[in-house]
C-alpha cells in the first residue's frame, strides 16, 4: 500500500501581509551603496557592493551562499571566486574576493552543498569541488556527472533538495540527455505532432529533438541520477520550497511572438514525470495536451536567469515566502505569490526590483538574511548587489507549517507510482485516480499507469466503461501501443459518449485520437472513414481549443468540405487579446513599443493555426478560396510579430502555391506578402572627422557630451551605420541580428560600445556562425537552418535565412562553431564624437524619441 504523504499549504504562525499593502520607509540611512538606479519597493535599498573588473575578472553568471556568510561566484567564462562581504550595517569594509585554484573554462550554475561546492562547468559537467586543505577555497575538483558543451541552452543551475539528500539540476534543449539511472519519464518520448513541423526559419534549434530541456536528481556523490521532468526550452535554475515542491521559470522563444506556438517565458511547477512539449520550431505543444501539463503562470518575453525562494531572508513575512524569478533581457527581478489550486498552484506575480541597465543573473540569500545578486552575462560588465530590508513591518522569522490538502496529497501518492518496479497491485490504486477532475492528479495517475507493463491494462483500457478513465487510459495506450492496437483503439474512442466529459477531457480524447494517428501507423479505409464519421460533424464546435485539434485531425484525415469551415474561421475575430500574458506585461514599461503595440494591436494568432492547417490540404480548392486565403496571409503578414513571425507565414504560402496550377499562380501573384521593411527614418551620413574608435575613447566621449540628443539625426546615423541592415529596434529595420529595442536594459554604457566596436568578444548561439570544411577542400560558412541526419541546410548569406543550399553529411569533413562574429567591425568609425552621442541615445533609447535623453 502506498502512504499517503502528509503535505499541505503554508499556514505561518502570523497573520499575512497582503503583497499590495503599502509598507512604509525607513528612515533615512545614509547608505552610500544604495544605486539610485535600481527601483525597489518602499522599505528595501539595493547597494551596489562590488564591480568585478572585466578584464581581470570577468562576467559574472553564477551565485552561491557558501559556509557562514561566504558566497561563490563564477564568471561564464572562466574563474570561481570567493565572495566576503562585509556585514550589512557596515558601509566601510570593502568586499573581499579570492580566486579559486581550479581550472574551468565557465561555470553557469554553483552550489554549496554537503561540504563541497558543485559547478555546472561549461563543456565537461557537473563537478564536485572539495576543500583539501581547509582554506575556506576548494581547490581539488571531480567530474561526476559528464554533458558535453552545449552553449547557452546547456548545463544550468544546480540546488540541494529539502531532504538533505539529494541535488538537483536543469540542462537547456540543447543539452544531450544525461546518463542517468532511471527516469520518471516514460521513456517513450517523441515528437508527437501530426502535422509536418516547420522548421524555424531562421534556423534556430534545428534538428534538436525531445526530450529538450530536462531536470534531474541525484545523489551527492553523482549515483542514482533520475530524470524528473523534460520538455522545456531553457530553463536556466530551479526553486525548490521546503515541501520538496520543485518550481523552474522556462524562457520563451522570442522570435515566435504572434504565432499560435508562441509560449512565454512561464513559471512551471515541476511534477513528477512531466514533458513540458517544448518541440523546436512550429512544434511546440499547446499547454492544453493532456500528455503534458501547464504553466504557473505565464510572464511574457523575457529571458530567465536564476530564482529562489525567499526562506531566510530578513524581509516581512509576506516577502520570505514569495518565490523570486530573475529576467536578463529586461532587468526585473519578480516576485511571484504561490496559492493552493488544487494537485498544483497558481500565483500573483509583481515587479520586485527592476532597473536599466540591469541583466540580473543569479540570486541567493546571505547568511545575515540580505538578498544578494549579480549582473553580467556575455562579458558585460557584471555587479555584486545586496538587497537588505530596512522599513518599518515585522521581519521576524517566517515558520512554515505544511498540512495536507486532498489533491496535493493525492497526486504525491500517485508519484510515488512513477518508477519501473512499481508494484502490479498499484494498478487498482492508480485507476481509482485517473479519472480524476484535477489535471494534475490525473496526469500523475497517467504516468504510474505508463510505468506499468502494458500488457498488465491494456484490455482494461479498452473495456473502460466509464468515460472521465476510459479517455486518459486509451491516450496511455497511444503512446505505448503498437499498429496491432490501433483498431481496438479506433474502436474504443469512437465508442466514448463524449457528452459526458467536461471540457478538459474532451481535449484528451481529441488529443488522445491524435496520438493514435501519430503512434499507431496510418489508418486503412475503414479506420480512416470511422475516424471522419466521429469527428467530422463536431467541427467547428465553438470551442477555440477543440477546433484547433479538430481542424488538425480532419486535415490529417483528408475529411471532405474542409476549406470552407477553415477559411470561415480566419473571419473571426476577436475583442479578447489571444495572448493570456498582456495583463501582467502591460505594467511592464521596461518592454518597448513595439511589443506594446502588439499586445494593444495582436496579430491574428488564433487564425494563423487555421491558416497553417490549410497549407497542408493539397486538393479542393477553387479559384476564389485560394484568393481569400493568399489575401489572408498577407494581412497577417503586415501585423507585428517576432522575428521568425513573417517567415512561417511565407511557408504556408509558399507550401500552398506549389499546389497551385500555373494558371492559378499567375492570377494568384497580385497577392504577394506585402514589403518586410517598415518605415525606416532617412539615412544621416556622418561628417566626422572620424576616428579608429577604441571603447575607452568611445565612452569617454559620450560620458562627457551633456544636454539634450538629436533623435532624428541619431536615427539617421544608426542607418548610415548599417546597424538597421541586420537588426530591429522598435519595430524598425531587419532582423537578421538581435532585436535592440531593449538593448539599454541590459547594456551599460562601456558594454554597448565593447559590443560595437569588438562584436567578435561574446557572440550568442542563435546568431553564431557554422564554418564547414568539405571532403574535397572547399570551405562553407553560415547559418544552419534545418539539420538531420542525412543532411544540413545552411544559409551562406547572414541576410537571408531563406537562401540555403543543401549539403550532404557525407560530403563533410568537420563542422565547427565560428568565432567571427557575423558583423562587421569599425561601424561607427566615421562619426565625431558629438554624432556617436546622438547615435548610442538613440540605440540605449531602444529608438523611443520620447526618452529623456532627447527632451
């Protein structure tokens, strides 16, 4: 029998201070750290304690508490230092620093833990460091857990869990599945999309399959490592509350914005056995599948750093039990408030800290209760911060106390079921619970079901009576059957009275009928025929959700009169924003106008899946519902969106067209995709006298120009520059390059002009260079945009991600990452220092001509 866990919900001893209450200021303190450009809440100051000189010691990605009030921190590129800082109320003592004695190339995760530091060390691993010699500075390291380098969506963050045990960590997508020991993951993973995937246009993550980004545990000496959960893109670190609940905040990918795909960087709640559907390039799964779970609560654009849970800070209450989440892109530190919701939580979400520049990486809580963290990340310049509370509220130490509620307790239960040896008799237990009303207690109960033998519920799966379990366990079987089930399975589905099941497992069973196409091989005649018969007529249904797995499932079936009811339903729009996220984001001025501009004025998301479902259906057409579709596109096309957004556009309308005849494409061409290139300013072409601009000059020039910057001239310049040839700001320009319109969030100053004058210095994975050697001598360089196994296609031109040519793998003797950046240097070389102020106004300004610097 498995033991019910007794575990519940914070319940503190004093009364909770509500997170919108205001809370007064202290008094005057005369803190001489406090950065005045940091903005915090009434009654916090943030002290700016140490900045690490650049050259010597680097940027600054990760952060650690160590022994007494000792912290570690690491540059992303090379040393590990010991941190001292000095006591809270003492504003003389500087910070003491000390490298370690130790070889690395990078570390982008720290952890002090059963007396050992553990360091996600960039391109070999996860590596215990001991102290030999008992210094206080580890020095003598061992390689426990081997990843190879996997870049910036690699090995992450590694924490010590409540149980005093065990350590966990996060890898990124792009890391290879690490050798573990045994999984709570089905290993059945695939990519489960019944639709041809496009590939991202641009390239990016090409030919990266599931499981992507994962979480593991292990024990302290790296044995008995266990998978947890997989499916995210980059989750960078991982929060853990004192019950063992487990939390990560996953990034977006930026350049879907305005997709149907599109996810936002989210808080997850990490459940046992989870696949989170992070799939690359049009594949993503949607939140709602029942073979995955949803988010927390989903943020919007950003680019998660570190997170912690706030046990042990001296803040009010309310603020020691709220977890905190670290976004690089646009300098914020949240604060997130969890609330009870059922097997899981929800959370109220809120602007902790925020600042400009600040690209916060890493956070921990300091033996004296203060909250410390770091800024830097692709070698700009990095800051030691302390957060330390000094108003007026009680800051008496929270005690957490954890009674149990019905759910949690029960989909911990079924947790426990999540594991290979699992006994047979547990599957009376686990049907009793999969078809329960919560979705995380069922999705539990699904996946101990999956880690029995199959041939121990198969016929009772299929001979399920009762419709809430007979849909959760036929989708179980789905993904564990073979071709021999697949009539049986047809069968079975078709025979579920859905009119009994409640929203949530109406999407199950559509989604259940999916994987059964996607698993159980192509349906014969009369499977296929069956299959129309149940479906056909519940399209459209007036559910947004349903009809997208509708529309899916009967293009996949070729179902007749299709075109119709899909291109009916691009007519529809709506009042409401599609994207769930726009609230919490419009209190968000640190975003730019042009991501306000799409969430006041969304794109036609919701339709854009119809649109893409059309593409696939080759036959039928008449003359006029081409015309309405080709007309559709190109207006979603003229909407905003993110920088892959017009190129999975141009794919369904060219996948489309090459269905067409001649005739149809030539009346079909006055339907063209309107011009890419928003209104740019007119160019300003420098008068100079220029110079060979070295960083230190260019930043003494524009620190010592004072008063109010030309805009428009800034604007031209910026196009005289080149700079609008391969980046967008606020809408304008290209986007072969980094967007920039949030570039002064992150960029101070000297870190701007590091990365202009020396772009080669630190070069992102998403923009970097592939150099191509082949057998018979020649040399390739460009952008990867689609890779299998078979083959690669590479863009040569950095302007154009859709002119590839095709390369065999056969043909390669050795592909390796560049390290040229794709732009040029000496861009700025022409301007005299009163233009280059005008023009890093306007870059910082992210080209917001209402900035201050212009008034």
């Amino acid at each position: 029998m498995v033991v019910l866990a007794a575990l519940a919900e914070i319940r503190p001893d004093r009364q909770q201070i509500p997170i919108d209450q205001p809370v007064l200021h202290a008094a005057p303190t005369h803190n001489p750290r406090i950065d005045p450009g940091i903005r915090t809440l009434p009654g916090f100051e943030a002290e700016l304690l140490y900045r690490p000189d650049l050259e010597t010691e680097g940027s600054w990605v990760a952060l650690c508490a160590g022994a007494g009030n000792h912290l570690y921190a690491a540059d992303q590129y090379g040393t590990i230092y010991l941190v001292e800082p000095p006591a809270v109320d003492d504003f003389e003592t500087s910070v003491q620093i000390r490298a370690l004695d130790v070889q690395l190339s990078g570390a982008q995760g720290l952890c002090w833990a059963f007396d050992a530091l553990y360091v996600m060390a960039s391109g070999r691993g996860l590596m215990r460091i001991i102290d030999s010699n008992d210094d206080d500075l580890p020095d003598q390291p061992e390689l426990l857990v081997e990843m190879p380098e996997a870049g910036e969506h690699g090995t992450h963050a590694i924490v010590a869990a409540p149980d005093g045990k065990t350590l966990l960590f996060a890898c990124g997508n792009h890391t290879a599945l690490a050798p573990i020991d045994r999984s709570r993951v089905p290993q059945v993973w695939q990519e489960d999309l019944l639709l041809p995937r496009d590939n991202d246009p641009r390239g990016h993550a090409a030919g990266v399959m599931a499981p992507g980004g994962c979480i593991y545990r292990m024990n302290p000496d790296g044995s008995q490592l266990e998978l947890i959960a997989c499916g995210f893109r980059n989750t960078y670190d991982l929060a853990v509350r004192a019950d063992g609940e487990i939390f990560t905040f996953d990034s977006d990918m930026e350049w879907d914005l305005g997709l149907p795909w599109y996810r936002p960087a989210r808080l997850c709640h990490v459940v046992s056995g989870a696949d989170f559907g992070w799939r690359h390039g049009s594949g993503k799964w949607r939140p709602w599948f029942e073979d995955s779970v949803p988010a927390v609560k989903d943020i919007g654009p950003a680019s998660p750093t570190g997170m912690l849970f706030g046990t042990g800070l001296r803040f009010p209450q309310a603020y020691q039990r709220m977890l905190y989440m670290l976004d690089w892109t646009y300098g914020i530190i949240y604060a997130a408030s969890l609330k009870p919701s059922g097997g899981s939580f929800q959370a109220e979400v809120q602007q902790f800290i925020s600042g400009k520049p600040l690209p916060v990486c890493d956070a921990t809580v300091g033996a004296d209760g203060a909250l410390y963290f770091i800024t830097g990340g692709r070698r700009i310049q990095s800051g030691l911060y302390r957060v330390v509370y000094r108003g007026e509220q009680d800051t008496t130490p929270l005690v957490e106390r954890f009674n149990p509620s019905y759910e949690r307790a029960m989909r911990r239960q079924m947790e426990q079921l999540h594991r290979a040896d699992a006994p047979a008799g547990a599957i009376g237990t686990i049907w009793t619970q999969i078809g329960h009303s919560d979705r995380f207690v069922r999705h539990a109960a699904r996946v101990a079901l999956e880690h029995q033998p199959v041939a121990r519920w198969k016929d009772r799966a299929l001979n399920e009576r009762d419709p809430s379990r007979a849909v959760i366990a036929l989708l179980a079987l789905t993904r564990h059957g073979s071709a021999d089930d697949r009539p049986a399975v047809f069968e079975a589905l078709a025979s579920i009275d859905v009119e009994q099941l409640d929203r949530a497992r109406r999407l199950a069973w559509l989604r259940a009928w999916e994987l059964a196409l996607i698993r159980l091989g192509p349906p014969n005649p009369d499977e296929r025929a069956r299959a129309i018969e149940v479906l056909n007529g519940r399209f459209p249904s007036g559910d947004p959700l349903a009809d997208e797995l509708l529309a899916t499932l009967l293009a996949a079936l070729d179902a007749p009169d299709l075109i119709d009811r899909c291109l009916a339903m691009l007519d529809q729009g709506s009042s409401e924003s599609p994207f769930e996220w726009a609230e919490l984001a419009k209190q968000n001025d640190q975003y730019g106008s042009a991501i306000r501009s799409m969430i006041d004025s969304p794109p036609p998301t919701r339709q854009l899946h119809y649109a893409r479902v059309l593409s696939f259906v080759a036959k039928g057409w008449t003359l006029p519902q081409r015309q309405k579709y080709l007309a559709f596109l190109a207006r979603a096309a003229s909407a905003g969106g993110g920088m892959s957004y017009r190129g999975y556009i141009e794919r369904m309308r060219e996948r489309t067209l090459a269905t067409c005849t001649e005739e149809e494409r030539e009346v079909l061409s006055a339907l063209a995709l309107p011009a890419a290139e928003a209104a740019l300013p007119p160019i300003v072409l420098p008068r100079g006298p220029g110079r060979a601009w070295t960083v230190e000059e260019a930043v003494r020039a524009v620190q010592t120009g004072r008063g109010k910057r030309d805009f428009a001239r800034g604007a031209g310049l910026y196009r005289a520059a080149m700079c609008a040839n391969c980046h967008q700001i606020n809408g304008m320009g290209a986007n072969a390059g980094p967007d920039l319109t949030s570039v002064g969030n992150k960029y101070a100053l000297p870190d701007l002009m590091r990365a202009i004058i020396d772009p080669g210095d630190a070069i992102t994975d998403q923009y970097a260079i592939t150099d191509i050697v082949l057998n018979d001598g020649r040399r390739l360089s460009g952008l990867i945009v689609s890779a299998d196994e078979q083959a690669i296609e590479l863009a040569t031109n950095f302007m154009d991600a859709g002119a590839t040519i095709r390369i065999e793998r056969s043909a390669i003797t050795t592909i390796t990452r560049s390290s040229t950046s794709p732009m040029p240097p000496g861009l700025i070389n022409a301007m005299n220092e009163d233009e280059l102020r005008d023009f890093v106004a306007f870059v910082l300004s992210g080209a917001n001509a209402q900035d201050e610097r212009f008034k």
